[in-house]
C-alpha cells in the first residue's frame, strides 16, 4: 500500500522538525519512495510503500506534538486508469 505522509508544523518550530528528523528510524517495515520539502517551508511529503498498517502508527507517533500529521492512501494513476470502468 501506498501512503503519502504529510506534515505540516508552524514555522516556530522549525528547527526541532529538522532535528527531529535528523534523529527519525523508519521502522522496519517501511520503504520510503520519496520525500519532499515545500519551497515555501513548514509541509514535508513522504511516500511510503507499506505492507502493515500498523507500521503507520510507528512511524506517526514519533512525530506527535509537532504538527498536524496525514496519511493518505494514493495509487499510481496508470493503475487507478485500469480500474475505471470504460465508456
């Protein structure tokens, strides 16, 4: 499963999400894809490939307190397209 984590803090507290991240062990588990800062600051994307979701809770608790966190499930638009019913 595919699962866009996204993090969103306010710009006070950029600097223990950097350390904080510096510091961050991705469980075993989970394969990190990608991760993405935004130009304009305080959002950071990260794309996950995950087997457990149970491994999401691992991965998130250690970012509460932070900021807001999301997961969202994603798939890849060429698979989404082979599911759409064709007309």
């Amino acid at each position: 499963m595919l699962i866009m984590d996204i993090l969103t803090w306010e710009p006070a507290r950029s600097e223990e999400v950097i350390k904080h991240r510096a510091e961050e062990k991705i469980p075993q588990g989970v394969k990190v894809i990608g991760e993405w800062v935004a130009i304009a600051g305080c959002r950071a994307y990260r794309l996950v490939e995950v087997a457990d979701p149970k491994l999401l809770f691992a991965m998130t608790s250690f970012w509460v307190g932070l900021g807001k966190k999301e997961l969202v499930p994603v798939m890849e638009t060429e698979e989404m397209m082979k599911l759409m019913p064709r007309r």
